[in-house]
DNA sequence: CGAGGGGTTGACGTTGTTCAATGAGCGTGG
DNA sequence: CCACGCTCATTGAACAACGTCAACCCCTCG
C-alpha cells in the first residue's frame, strides 16, 4: 500500500443512480423502507469516484460539502499524533455511509482514507438537508447510523483498554467478519481482511511485530487460516469465545419491525 | 464509593423547569439559542432526582423512555468485560445531556452510573420527539451533541492507543478541566476531580497501582497538584504539551455564529 | 473500635516494544 | 529477462512499560 495520500482521480457518474444496495441492505435491517424510499436517496448521489490505497476520502480539520458511501473497497477513520503514530477509530467497508459525521459536525476532527482500491459514491450536505426535510423520518435514520458508529467506538474503547493479546486481534476480526456477512461479502467462513499487520496494529495499540506474533498463535490455535487478504474462520464460537465478542453493540437487529 | 448499584431516589420536581443554564451554555458555545427557546426546551424537564454515588442512571440493554441531562455531580458512561473489568468510555459532568444517545438507539449499548450523589433532570423521549417536531432546528442540534460524544470517544482511542504513561493521565486532566471550564467549574487552576485512582485506571486501561505511580510523577515534574477530590493545574502549558492536548475535538468553539 | 474504601510503596512477573536481520512477492526500468 | 527497490511478513534477543502480589497507611462511617 502506498501512504496516504490525496490524488483522486474522479470518474464520470454517467447520470445513472450509483448501486447503493448494500448500504439500503444495513439499513434495512433495522429499518423499514420503501423501494420507493430507496430510490429516492439512491437518486441523489451526485458522483461516483475511484480511489487508490492511501487516498483520502476526508480531512481532519477540513469542512467539506459532501458525504461518501463506500461501493466497492475498504477504508478506515483514523487519526495521527504529533509523533506520526496513527490510530483507526473505524474500518469501513462496502455499504458504509463513512463521513455521514461531517453533515451535523461541518468539520471532521479525523481523516478518513482508503485502504484499498475504492469506489465512492457522494452526496452533497444541500441534498441531504432537502431529503430530511421532504422526509422528517430519513433524519432519524441517519442519526441512527452515526450513533451506531459510536457504539462501536465505545466497544473498540472496551477492546483496547481491557482484552489482550489474541482476544483483541480475535474481536477485530469477529467484527469486520459480522459486518461483511450483512453486505454479502463472506463466503463459508471467508472473508476478505486486506488490511496488513502495521494496519491491524494501528486499530489495536499494537506494533506490527507483536500483531504477526499473536496472528500467528491465532493460526496455532486453529480458530484462523490464511495470512493474505483473505481470512477463513475455522472455530467461530472458539473465535467468539476467545475475543467475548457480542454483536449487540452493531445494532445489526431490526428496531421498528 | 459504593458499588454500582441500583437504588434511585426520585425527588419531586415541584412544578418549576430545572436551571438547565449550564447545558445551554455548552449548546450556546456552538449554536445561537433564543432566551424563549431555551426556556421552552427547560419546560419539557418532566422530574429531578437524587441519585448517589454509584447509581445506574441508565444501564445496558434496557430500553428506557426518557434522557438525562446532569444538574449536579460527576458520572460515567461505562461497559464490563465477563471478567468484571469496567472500561469507562465518558466522564460526564453537569450540563451534559447524557443519554440523548438512548432517543435514536431506544437500546443503549452500555451503562451510565453516578460516580458521585447526583441531581439529574429527565426528559422523555415522547417530549423530545414533540420538541423536534416542532422546530426541526433542534433536531440538529441534538445530532451534533452526540456527534461531540463520537469525537471524544475517538480521541480516548488516539489516548489509549497512542500515548502512554503520563502523557495518558495528562490527557485526562486536560479534557476535564477544559469542559468544566465552559460550564463554570473552575477557579484559577482549580477544578474538581472526583475520581478514585481505581476509576482513572479504568478510563485508561491502566491499573489503579500504576494510575498512583503517574500521579506521583505528575506531582513531581509539577504540572499538577492536589491529590483528593480537587486537582489545581500549576503548568497548563506543560500538561498540555505533555499529553499533546488539542481541545479541537470537543468542538468548544462557534459554528453558525 | 473495627470494617472497608481509598491511597502508597516495593519486589517481581508478564506483556508488549525495540532493534535488528532475513526472506518473499511485486512492479519498474534497464 | 533480470536487477533493483519497495512493502510486507517473519523471527530472535534485549529491554521497558505495566500488572500482580502483598503489605501498610490514612480516613470515614457505622
């Protein structure tokens, strides 16, 4: 991967409405909502464009015009100290809304950049404040989402702060493996993890070094195969059991009915 | 300290709107507020209650119908591993509205409880539904509220993750003394600090043992002093530059103007 | 006056870091 | 085609940060 930088090459969105399905998908399942209502908010996405690993999506400190729903890719939120350390607050991946905070917060107090390859779609703040007010019930909606990204803050707060060693490697990948299963993005037990041991240490509180240490205790233990970008669980309760995963804090249940 | 535990005392509200001045204070620091809209949203306080040190203002997995905003005192918004450790992911401090994450979620995902005897006014969800329906403005301000809660809970990860040893207690310091000071909480240097050594461990994954060893050596290199429920800042450049603080992600400063 | 919550301190053990060397894979340019 | 520079992964040994165990203090409250 190449370090992050801010070259973005914008691709033409063609005029047709960007495939939003899987982001419709995480909201349908807590939510209900029309085709219609689908529609309706896939119809406002302005542009689609491609992104190289390392390319920004936003900008600490910056005040942007737009939201971006990842179609294809990963990224991460992260932030850096004065030292260059850098720590990822969230991995985001296809059908997330990731800088859904910008809308209410104006300035980002983190950067957002792609892991991967990426293909982004965007949605200017003017059209999101014109669908919540045709349609009261969208705000609602996605004030939920975004507190649904603090509840997952809190529990990566409980990872670090209290489980260690394999446990906290273990709850990462229960989490990126639950998520990817709403979008449709495993198969069996695989599922693709792209992100490298520096990457997964920078989520942890971890150095690499120690990241490919209990990585490789996981495979030993037999709850994991696979070192590359894809990840195949082999004991999933073992996997739970060990990282005390609980898939309540991502709210993946419906609310309404 | 007692336990967490669970006894409330509900105390009758009398009739007259809770003093909500120092919630608005921090709404005011960001957003303009009208006298009357201000009033209107301290008439919609339905009952205060008295809580001690070690109540449960709200707990995790309960669906409550109503939010609680801290008239008095200091709490915590926590979780506890199976093993019984507690992380703490919030200090919260009067004229925090601390629950309003409950209104979009219904289902909390973690606890708040008093860390100190409390007076907590209580909104319900049902009044707050009412109030936005009627000046959707609020809706916004309230979205950013808890979008402020999402910052902090990133930069305790950049904390936890990144920094160590004084420099994580440091930090700490900061936080508390900048937001008690917007709420008026301060005198000269002085704020109150009414954490155990046992419950900073806690906000910071450390053991109470080693909380005490970095104090001590924050008293010696003399940026802070005060060692019970009041901490007095001798340095706060020092500290600051120590726990390379930057109060950004607490959004202190005027948005709309 | 005894129990229990906090704070303080020391010796020692564990977890995770640092430094350092090595190899595998991959794209680029000669 | 191969050499090269690069990123990523792997491993070992010395070291630092932090946890554990244990003892002791003070204070408050019943």
């Amino acid at each position: 991967m190449r370090t992050f930088l801010d070259n973005q090459v914008p691709a033409p969105a063609g005029g047709a409405a960007p495939d939003i399905s899987r982001f419709l998908a995480t909201i349908r399942q807590r939510f209900t909502l029309s085709e219609h209502e689908g529609d309706l908010i896939a119809s406002q996405f302005q542009e689609v464009v491609e992104l190289n690993a390392g390319d920004y999506i936003a900008r600490e400190g910056q005040k942007i015009g737009f939201c971006s729903l990842i179609l294809d890719g990963f990224a991460a939120r992260f932030k850096e100290t004065a030292a260059g350390e850098r720590q990822i607050m969230e991995v985001q991946i296809p059908g997330d809304f990731v800088d859904l905070h910008s809308y209410p917060l104006e300035v980002l107090d983190h950067s957002i950049a792609a892991l991967t390859p990426c293909k982004v779609a965007r949605l200017p703040h003017r059209a999101l404040t014109q669908l919540i007010e045709d349609h009261p019930r969208f705000a609602r909606i996605l004030w939920f989402a975004t507190m649904v990204d603090a509840s997952m803050h809190r529990e990566w707060l409980l990872n670090i702060g209290t489980r260690n060693g394999m446990a906290r490697i273990a709850h990462l990948m229960c989490e990126i493996y639950s998520r990817s299963q709403l979008v449709g993005l495993t198969e069996g037990g695989k599922f693709r993890f792209p992100l490298s041991q520096t990457q997964i240490g920078e989520c942890l509180g971890y150095t690499q070094m120690h990241v490919n240490r209990m990585l490789k205790k996981l495979r030993q233990v037999g709850v994991i195969a696979g070192t590359g970008q894809v990840v195949e669980i082999l004991d999933w309760e073992g996997l739970q059991r060990l990282a005390e995963f609980d898939p309540a804090y991502l709210y993946l249940s419906g609310r309404e009915g």
